[in-house]
C-alpha cells in the first residue's frame, strides 16, 4: 500500500512521535523511509559575515545530531533511513 514515506523532524518530541509511527508504517510495508529537516534561523540582521557563517554551523550541528538519532531509531527496528536537510 505505502511505497515511500516522508517524515519531517526537527528534534521536537512531536517530530519523535511522527517518526517512530513512520518506522512501524514503513516496516509493516517495507516502504522507504525518508526524512526533511529544514534550516531556517540565521539571523536576519547580521553585524558581520561570521555572525552568519556561525549560525550556519549552529544549525548544520544540531542537524547532524537529530539526522544521527533518528538514523539509529530506524536502524534498531531494522529500516533504512534517507534523511535531507535542506
């Protein structure tokens, strides 16, 4: 019935709940399993180029954590996870 499933998470509790629901529905139909974060808080009014270039490792940080978790969520029940940041 299900081919492909899309998961948004973002390290939120709810994001967590969404994905572990998307595991079970992806297992049961062995579906791939894919997940989107979105960056979207660099500062708008920025003193200088560091400031941004900051708030971009930040993000990409903190990303790269929550991709990691979620990873190894689905790697434990036994599904492949393809995760996008963008």
């Amino acid at each position: 019935m299900f081919h492909k499933i899309l998961v948004a998470i973002d390290g939120s509790e709810g994001a967590n709940k969404a994905l572990r629901a998307a595991i079970d529905v992806a297992r049961h139909y062995e579906a791939d399993l894919h997940s989107i974060s979105v960056e979207e808080h660099l500062p708008h009014y920025a003193a200088t180029v560091g400031e941004v270039v900051e708030a971009k490792q930040e993000a990409a940080d903190y990303f790269r954590r929550v991709v990691q978790a979620a990873e190894q969520m689905a790697t434990a029940a036994g599904v492949r996870l393809t995760a996008h940041v963008v």
